[in-house]
C-alpha cells in the first residue's frame, strides 16, 4: 500500500505537504484554542508535522493515519526528534474509511479529501470520529481567481473549474452541509512557493543520485515544465486553507 511514487520522490524532503508553513500551523493550532488532552485524529497525516509540534506545543494527544510508508516512518522519526513519541500514534493504512475507536475532539483530513471522495464525503467520515461539540478540519483548495477558460484551470493541475470554488462559495457550502465555519487559516502565495519550489531541488537531487531509475524521464520532464507551470497558473489562480467546522 503506498502513494504514487512520483510522490514519494518530489516530497521526500517537506515536512508539510500542503502549502503551509510551520507558522501557519503553529497559527492554526493556536487558533483552535487547544488544550493539554485534547485527542486529535488526521486522516492523511503525512509525514506528521501536524500532530507533532501540536503535541509539543499544546500537549494534543493524536493518531495520524497515511497510505505512504516512506512519510509514516518520517512522521515516527519526527515525533522521536520532538520528544512526542509517548502522545502521538502514526498508523500505515489507507484512511478511506477510517473510523476511531475513540472518539476525538478534533477531526482533521488536510488536503487530502480524496479520502472521502470529496469534501462532502470526507466531513461525513471525519464526523463518525468526532465527539459532540467537537472541531472538524479540512484543508481545501479554492480560486484565489476564476479561471477564464479550462485550459486554464488544467494547467492549475485541476481536472475543470468545477473541481474548486472560490472561497466565499467554499465557506456557503459549508454551511449548507449543516456547519458553522467557526476558524480558518488561509496559504498566501509564499506558501505556495514553499510547497512547490522546494520539490524542484529534490528533484534534481534527486536526478543526480538515481540517473538511470525508471521514473528519471518522468522527474526530468517535471523539473523543466514544473517552474513556468506554477508561476504561471497554480500562484496565480489558485488558493488553499484549512477551515474548521462544528455541527450546528
């Protein structure tokens, strides 16, 4: 069970793997106002930054769950190197359907939504962990813009503008599904740039150390095509953030 491995090679080296900083997730977790206890559970956790530094900064007991066994394991070293490893639990399994024995106060799927199928489905999953009264995340895309045309939208790696909303319609939906939007913290575009560019030295490097693997070809094409890409539509046109819910 794993991601795809283009995956494994161009984020081998983040720590986040969304547009967000360590401040940015140092403002959420300030902003949800956690408390020593709080049981926290992440649904495509990653390589556990989250869970991390919110169990060394607010004293959140959590369980991450992730598909990749490289960043499950990065998620275990990090919580050894934080001195965590006694309050947070990362899990190698397919999160799609995951369902705690315990439940939380803190629900999260950041950036990984596919795991329900979709927002929808995802907030529906997350909700049969959740405690009453609890805290919902999801971290989402949006158009910071519209695009003008589906060419455009295509090269923001979106398969239509349908795909996204823009944000003011992204927050309204979550009140149609019956939530209050009670946080947010929203990427800029330095967030961005530090999600993608960081991925084009680790591909190079990462070309330089493996010449002749299979996925070489596939690594160089991105390197050459992945700069002018992003700058010239995902920076532009698009948004993320990571948005907090309760049940009304």
């Amino acid at each position: 069970m794993d991601i795809p491995r283009i995956f494994n090679i161009t984020e081998s080296a983040h720590r986040i793997h969304n547009p967000f900083t360590p401040e940015k997730l140092a403002t959420l977790g300030a902003a949800l106002r956690l408390e020593t206890g709080t049981r926290v559970l992440d649904l495509g956790s990653g390589s556990g930054e989250m869970l991390c530094t919110w169990a060394r900064d607010h004293g959140v007991i959590g369980t991450g769950i992730d598909m990749s066994p490289l960043f499950t394991e990065q998620a275990k070293l990090r919580a050894e190197e934080l001195g965590v490893a006694d309050r947070v639990t990362f899990i190698h399994d397919d999160a799609a359907g995951y369902v705690s024995d315990e439940m939380v106060e803190v629900a999260a799927c950041v950036g990984a939504t596919w795991i329900g199928g979709g927002v929808v489905g995802t907030i529906e999953l997350l909700a049969r962990s959740l405690r009453t009264g609890g805290i919902i995340l999801i971290g989402e895309p949006y158009w910071r813009q519209l695009p003008p045309t589906e060419e455009v939208a295509k090269g923001c790696l979106a398969g239509a503008i349908s795909d996204y909303l823009m944000l003011p319609e992204l927050l309204a939906s979550f009140g149609h599904l019956g939530y209050d939007v009670v946080e947010m913290v929203l990427a800029d575009q330095n967030d961005w740039d530090r999600y993608e560019a960081a991925k084009w030295l680790t591909m190079r490097r990462w070309l330089e150390a493996n010449p002749d693997d299979e996925l070489a070809e596939d690594v160089r094409a991105k390197l050459t095509s992945e700069p002018e890409r992003y700058a010239a539509y995902t920076r532009e046109y698009l948004g993320w953030g990571v948005f907090a819910l309760m049940r009304r």
